[in-house]
C-alpha cells in the first residue's frame, strides 16, 4: 500500500531518510562530546491496528513500524560515566551508572540511561556500562506514537552490538523485555511490552501480529497486498501523558477485571456470550464490568482482524477499527475531546474505520481510507478541529516500516 504524493495531504510530515538522520545525530555527538560515536542505530515509532489496552494482560495486538524514528550515536566509555545530549530542547544529562535505578534520571535520561540499567539487572549484559549518546527523533513526542520506546530500543540495539549481545529475532524480544523494565522500573510508567517489541521486531510491508501471552510474533502482509488503501495517523496535538496516571489506574481496573475471568476466554477465539460472562465475572465489583467488556470485544475483534489481515482484506477490517474506538471511548473511557473529533470527521469523510491508537488521553488516531481519498478525509478532520477549536492536527505516512536497525 502506499499513498501517491499527488493524494497526500499536503500537510503530511515527510520521513527523514536514515543517513540523514545519522549524520544529524552524529554531528550531536562530536560536538557534545568531542569523539566520533561507534555508530549509529535506529528505531522506530508505531502505531497499532487493533489490539489496545489488551498487552499487558497476554492478549495479541497488531501494530506495525512507522517510518518515523529515533536515531542514537553511541560510545561506550571504559568508565562508568553516563552522558545523554540531544538534539531537542530537552536538558544534557550526566550521571554515573551507579545513580541510575528506579525514578532517576527523571525525564528523558530515564529512557536512555535506564535501558542501561535495565540490560545488566536482567544479566543481558555482564554490568551496567557508562556511554555517550547522543539522539534525535522524527517520532512525534506525546503523540501517541511511542516515542520512548523508540529511544529505548535504539539504546538497547546499540548497546547489544556493541556488546556481542544476540540481536536475532529471538535477542530482540529479550532486548523489548530489557526495555519495557527501563520504562516500568526506571521511567515509573507501567506499560505493556507492545510498544518496545514492534519497534524491534516489525517487518517492512507487514503489521506484527504479537501474542503477549507468549511473545510469540506472525507477520502479516499489508502494503502491498492493499494497493488501493492507506493507512493514516492523524496527530491530534493533545498530548498524552503515561506517567501522569491515567493509563496505570486504567491498567490496574483491567489487571483485576481479567484475574476474574479464564485465560481461554480471553484468547478471542473462544465463542461466548460476552454479556453474561461480564455480569458473572463482576457480581459485586460494578467498576469493574465495562473494562472487562472491553477486554473481551477487543480481544474477539483481534481475532477477527487477524482474519481478514492474512486473507489479505484490509478493508474488511475497518468496521473493526470503529468498533475498537467506541469500546476504548465508551467501555474503557480512554479517549478525548480531540480524538472523538478527528475520529468522526475521519469517518463522516469516507474513512472505512478510525480509531484512537496507543494509551490514550489524547495522542494519535488511525485511519484507513481508499487511497484517493486520503487529501478528502485529512481536510475534513483539519476543519473539524478548527470548528470545534481544537488543535491543528497534523497527518502522518504509516506504511508499515522496518523494525530497528544499525545504518553503520
Ligand atoms: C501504550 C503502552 C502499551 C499499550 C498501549 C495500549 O502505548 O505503552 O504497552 O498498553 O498503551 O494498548
């Protein structure tokens, strides 16, 4: 699938290639640091077909890699001192390895410098080393898109290379572990290991069908075998937050609602009157009855996505997307003023389904529309948003990416 320039909006953020991203970055690192990195790795953000709020209770999920990335410059030093730059506005850090651990470095450095830390608690490394890195991203920040486990898993590739750390399909899934500890331990921010784990183990043209019960991952064919869609994210410019809150107090109702029900009822695949099981599973626990209900309709909408991704019919999987959306806004109360908008303006302009992606609070939507209509559709939302004063929205390329990689 690809959207021909002449139906891009004209307001898409374009990719940056990754030379150009490696030599910005590099150029960061020789003047923050006065030496030439060892190289430079890449990885990027995503977005998320169906399959939210489903992670960090073993369900699957189907997200796929943006062509939007965080690029790292690394040394590693043959002392234990941590030094993190970066080509935005955010602050240098400097630190040793031994002040890295759970809630320091607060803020951006938390990501970096505790995948450090991270690597040598889950003994994937010998012990924690100190480096230089330098970064720069093209992933929008708070927009859902993860930004953070894109830096994360940059730090871990790089870290591993350099290392002699296995960085094969099955290292990579031991490295998103690594990095889902840096977020959840050093971070403070208790998300699940979808994120970590498409940014390093997609494949370009395909979405990751990823089974977090097990980590075990199938590749299904989208781009290509879809000529005639696209794929859009739509950045509503309402950022979201993690570490605020929100997304823990929600985790912590769906964690409990789902120790009330059998493993094989979340699977998806099992038939059952999803209504019934919720009122039998939550009897004295009413808060807990329309998170359940998510879980157990998202968790069957995956199952059907999936479907109709391997039979190569994209656009059946629209409705689906929708569905996911009101069950996210109605049933899980995830989502936001700025989301509800884009995503109806998306449809009342044609889309075949939209829906919010990633945590929720504000961030991203996806939408997939016919090809042609791709200008049609990101018009409408632009003068939604303006109608209903919201922030300007901005529209981003989703072809399904590659997962991270070394550029030298
Ligand atoms: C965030 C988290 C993921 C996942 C999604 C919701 O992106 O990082 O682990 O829980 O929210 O599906």
């Amino acid at each position: 699938m690809s959207v021909s320039s002449s139906t891009r909006p004209r307001r898409l953020l374009p990719p940056v290639p990754d030379r150009a991203l490696a030599e910005n970055v590099t150029a960061a690192f020789t003047d923050a640091f006065d030496a030439a990195p060892q190289g430079v790795w890449i990885a990027p953000g995503r977005a998320n077909i169906i399959g939210e709020h489903v992670d960090y209770v073993g369900g699957r999920v189907v997200p796929f890699a943006l062509p939007y990335a965080t690029a790292v410059a690394v040394r590693i030093r043959s002392d234990d001192v941590v030094r993190c730059t970066s080509t935005g506005p955010q602050q240098d850090w400097i630190g040793r390895a031994g002040d890295v651990g759970p809630g320091t470095p607060s803020g951006w450095a938390g990501y970096a410098a505790g995948v450090l830390w991270a690597m040598a608690y889950h003994e994937s490394i010998a012990r924690m080393p100190g480096a230089d890195i330098a970064v720069t991203s093209t992933v929008p920040q708070g927009a859902g898109l993860s930004s953070s486990a894109a830096l994360e898993c940059a730090v871990a590739l790089a870290v591993a290379e350099l290392s002699g750390v296995a960085t094969d399909d099955a290292g990579r899934a031991v490295l998103a572990r690594d990095c889902a500890t840096a977020e959840n331990v050093v971070v403070g921010a208790a998300t699940g290991l979808m994120d970590q784990s498409v940014s390093l183990r997609a494949r370009r043209g395909h979405a990751m069908v990823l089974d977090c019960a097990d980590g075990t991952v199938e590749h299904v064919a989208v781009d290509d075998v879809n000529p005639d869609l696209a794929l859009m994210v739509i950045n509503t410019n309402s950022p979201h937050r993690l570490v605020q809150g929100d997304y823990g107090r929600c985790r912590t109702l769906v964690e409990q609602a789902c120790a009330r029900v059998d493993r094989e009822v979340l699977d998806g695949a099992t038939e059952v009157d999803v209504q019934d099981v919720v009122d039998l599973a939550t009897l004295g626990a009413h808060h807990l009855r329309r998170p359940l209900r998510h879980v157990l309709t998202e968790v069957r909408r995956v199952h059907a996505a999936v479907g109709r991704l391997r039979a190569a019919d994209l656009a059946a999987v629209g409705p689906l997307l929708s569905a996911s959306h009101r069950s996210l806004r109605d049933d899980l109360g995830v989502s936001s003023v700025e989301l509800d908008s884009a995503v109806e303006a998306a449809l009342g302009a044609g889309a075949l389904g939209a829906r919010m992606i990633g945590g929720g609070f504000g961030g991203s939507v996806l939408a997939l529309v016919d090809a042609a209509d791709t200008a049609t559709v990101a018009e409408a939302v632009l003068r939604r948003a303006h109608d209903d004063g919201l922030p300007r929205p901005r529209f981003l390329a989703a072809d399904c990416a590659a997962a991270a990689r070394r550029v030298y």
